[in-house]
C-alpha cells in the first residue's frame, strides 16, 4: 500500500548571509564543504543551476561505496528558495530511481544570520525518512558549524 | 569529591597517552605478567619498564603483587571504565555526525 505523503522539515539558523548559504548548496565548490563527514563526502559535483537544469552528485561514505545522485532544478530563486528533485541512482539497491523532493528555503533572520528550512517530500517509507532524518540533520550542522567558523578562515578556505 | 574524580582521570590519561604503556595494558589484558617479561617486547631495561609499570599503578590500572623476588603485575580494568564513561558523553555528538552520510544515502542497510 502506498504511504501517503512521507516527509521531514529540519530548521536551522546559520551565522552567514542567506546569499552565501545559497551558493553553498549550488556551487559545485562549496558543496564537499559540508556533504562530508571524516572519511566520506561528495567528491565530484555537476550542477547546472537554472530551472530545468540537472545536477549529478558523487559522494563517498566511509565504507568506501561511491553513491550517485541526480535531480532537476525546479526552482531557484538565489537567496531565497531552492527546489530540485532529488534521485537515488545507487549502487544500493533499494531505493534506486525513486524521485523525491528536496526544498530549502533561506530566511535572512538580520545581517549575516539565516534561517534554513529543509524540506524532503515524497519518501518512499518511514524507513526512509528516518534514515535521512539522521543525514540531513548531521550534514545542517556541518553547515552551521561551517558557518560558525571565522569568515576570513572560510572565504580562504 | 569533583576534584578528586578529575585528578583520577588525568592520571588514568596519562598513564594511557604513551605508546609502551598502551602496549603492555594490551599484554595484561590477555593475563598476569612479571615487570621482565613486561619489559621485553621494548628491549629496554628493568628499571625503565618498572618506571611504566609505576605510572599504570598510580593510575589504579594495574595492581602488582610480590611472589618472592618476582613482581607480578595484572591489570585492574575499573579506571578505564571511568574514562570511558567520560568519552561516552561525547560519543553521540561524532556518532550523528559520522553516520550522516551513511544514514542519506542507504536507508535500506539499516534494515538488515
């Protein structure tokens, strides 16, 4: 039977202006910086950020497996809003070319502080949306602690 | 009481940050041992190896008995509860943050 609606919503606020945040997730760049964990992280980024446009990532998690995933922008409004359809292609088997919904809106809270909404739609079990409950939480707090940092270090970085 | 508890900790720390002495708790873990045959993995010289053995006393991690001329050294494994429970509290800030990646990307293995 098919689950109706399965989703999560995380929030986090990060000390960094929502422009900055936005690239982050659209920069090829800027993604590894904190879609990684030691051991693991995306390792190769294609984005064409424009409605319509596909991206493809490659990430290595610490057990050494490459997993690819792809989508299409759907909408991208810099700073503000950003909709891409987010594909598992594998090689885990399970769950491989389900389409699911990936949306984050930025909220500029005062300079340099913004609030993130994270919102994953369209998954496919409970499993699944617990399972990446526990991801995305842990790679937002990459984010916050990322931003946390001093900005020279970043903008060097 | 919270001082005391803190300078226990230093000291089972300590005892644990050198590499000949995490080398011979290793030896105790699989049983008694005189302070010679401690010592002879490192080619180093009784009274040096006794000096190690003295750091692990103090840090309650080994107890020594004399048998005769013979000192025989086993190891006391409480202290290191003690530090383990210490690191325990940090162990699900890098647990969530270690599995992340694992927990985005392959719901299903969970299962298994």
């Amino acid at each position: 039977m098919q689950t109706p609606e399965l989703s999560l919503t995380l929030v986090r606020t990060l000390q960094a202006p929502a422009q900055e945040v936005f690239k982050a997730w659209t920069d090829p760049g800027l993604i590894h910086r904190w879609m990684s964990v030691p051991g693991g992280g995306t390792t190769a980024a294609t984005v064409d950020a424009r409605v319509g446009g596909q991206y493809r990532l490659e990430t290595r998690t610490p057990d050494g497996t490459v997993h690819v995933t792809t989508g299409v922008y759907q909408e991208l409004e810099p700073g503000r809003r950003l909709v891409q359809t987010w594909i598992y292609q594998g090689p885990i088997s399970d769950f491989i070319g389900q389409e699911t919904l990936l949306t984050v809106e930025l909220r500029e809270l005062g300079p340099g502080l913004t609030e993130l909404t994270l919102k994953h739609e369209r998954l496919p079990s409970e499993t699944y949306r617990d399972s990446v409950t526990q991801g995305w939480s842990g790679l937002l707090d990459n984010m916050v602690a990322l931003y946390a940092e001093e900005p020279v270090a970043r903008a060097e970085g | 009481m919270v001082e005391q508890q803190s300078a226990h900790l230093d000291s089972v720390f300590h005892a644990l940050a050198d590499p000949t002495r995490r080398a011979m708790l290793a030896s105790l873990a699989q049983g008694e041992h005189t302070v010679s045959e401690l010592a002879e993995p490192f080619r180093m010289s009784l009274a040096a190896a006794s000096k190690h053995v003295k750091t692990l006393e103090r840090a309650g991690l080994v107890r020594r008995t004399v048998q005769g001329r013979t000192h025989v050294c086993r190891l006391d494994p409480g202290p290191l509860a003690e530090a383990h429970d210490w690191l325990r509290f940090y162990e699900r800030f890098w647990n969530e943050r270690l599995d992340a990646l694992a927990a985005l990307f392959t719901p299903s293995a969970k299962e298994r």
